[in-house]
C-alpha cells in the first residue's frame, strides 16, 4: 500500500521549471513515479528528463523495499538534491531537506529560530540546521539574567545572530543580545553569586589595614596590587565556570 497520499500538498509556483537547467537544489516539485527499481525509482517531473530517487531517500526511515513506499503512477512531493545538466542526470530526495546547511552558516547571519530547550546556562534555538543553536546566559540581553526562563519560553519564536560555528562539534553558538539595541546608559555588570570567600575577606581588611598605616605615615601612595591580584583572582573564577558550563553543553550535545 503507498503511503504517498498522505504527503502534504505542494504549493504551486510562480515559475514551474521547463527544463533541467532551471531546477535548483532544494527545490520543492510534484513528479509521477514512471519505474521501480532495487535501487530506487525514476519520476517525471514533467521537464522531459526523468529524476532517480534513491532507496536511501525515500524517508528518514530505514527500507527495505522501494515497492513499500511506492508504486508505479503514484504521485509524490520531491526535492531536488543534485542536478548534473550536461549529463542530463537529476537525483531527488522526499526527505525535506534542512533549511540551513553547515555551508550556509557565516557569522554575523541572522535566523529566525524557535526555542526548544532551557537550561540554566543558556538556550536552545531551531534555526532549521541539523543541530540546535545555543544562546548562552550571556547572550540572552544586555542586562543581567540570573536564567533563561526569565526572557523565554519554550515555543518562543526569536532572531538571533551566529557568533560562530564548528562542523566538527556539531555546533552553533548564537545571539540574542548582538542584535537587540543597547541601552542608553549601560547597564552595570552584576557578578554572579558567589560563595563567601574568606580568603577575599580577609585581604580586604589587610588593604584597610594598610590605607590607615600609610595615612598615619603621611604617605598616600595607593597600593592596588592586591586589588589589582582580586580581579584577576574574580576573572579566573568566572572564566573556570564558563569553561565547566562549555564542558556540559558538549555533552549535552553528544547525547
């Protein structure tokens, strides 16, 4: 029995093509099913050349036989997926092909995504590609979000920017904040909440303890090397954490 019936309706276009050399990849077309074969089926597309549609493209599932999903007349929804017009050779998929290919990301592009997924340390975007797009906690808005649920929710649809991109580990890092307008006075950084560190504590009272010896001493040299040592000591710490938070999204990602 073919299952093709079921298959959503092609809208019509503006242009219908009239021969191979107007048919592009992606190109969403009707053809009728002309011959089965082991390997797959020929379809006429009514251009005068003929497309084959391999087995291995006749759905995201495994099959086994051509002959259970289509049967010679039938008539089917099919993209194009390779075009070779001096060969006169057209290969068609019924797989909807992916509207954003790892070719077609550059950075700074925008999409329009739906959010899929929160997680304390960002949020998860489908923009059409094969892996969902990340838009960490810092990405989310110019002020401060303590998590992601505070300016999204699941189904929410939004614009967001590539900041970049790695085939290799299947990911993308986007934006929401790059292309939202900044305030007019900055907002503050707040740091993130942190457990109490003595160590910080008591460096801060053996600074006081010195600015009052220098000023009994009639010296008023600041000394800023210790401050100067805390920053960097607060830089490290939240650069640790974003590293531990990269770690788990990797792995979230490798589910």
């Amino acid at each position: 029995m073919s299952e093709v019936t079921e298959t959503a309706e092609v809208q019509p276009t503006d242009t219908a093509p009239q021969s191979i050399n107007d048919l592009q990849p992606k190109m969403q077309l009707t053809g009728t099913v002309t011959r089965l074969e082991l390997y797959g089926a020929f379809i006429d597309l009514g251009i005068g050349v003929n497309a084959l549609i391999h087995i291995s493209k006749l759905g995201k599932d495994r099959v086994n036989r051509v002959a259970d999903v289509l049967n010679k007349g039938d008539e089917v929804n099919v993209w194009v997926e390779k075009v070779d017009a001096e060969k006169g050779q057209i290969m068609v998929t019924m797989v909807e092909p992916l509207a954003v290919d790892w070719k077609d990301l550059e950075e700074k592009q925008v999409y329009t995504g739906t959010v899929t997924r929160l997680e304390n340390f960002g949020a998860f975007l489908n923009i059409g590609a094969e892996r969902e797009g990340l838009v960490h906690i810092s990405e989310l808005s110019h002020g401060y979000v303590k998590h992601p649920s505070e300016v999204l929710s699941v189904g929410d649809e939004v614009q967001a920017q590539v900041l970049g991109f790695s085939k290799r580990k299947r990911r993308i890092d986007l934006s929401i904040k790059a292309i939202l307008e900044k305030p007019e006075a900055e907002i503050q950084e707040v740091d993130e909440v942190e457990e109490f560190d003595y160590e910080e504590e008591e460096e801060e009272f053996q600074t006081a303890m010195e600015i009052a010896l220098r000023q009994a001493l009639g010296t008023n040299a600041p000394a800023r090397g210790k401050k100067k040592k805390k920053k960097d000591r607060r830089k490290n710490r939240r650069q640790r954490m974003r590293s531990q938070q990269d770690d788990l999204l990797d792995r979230t990602l490798q589910r």
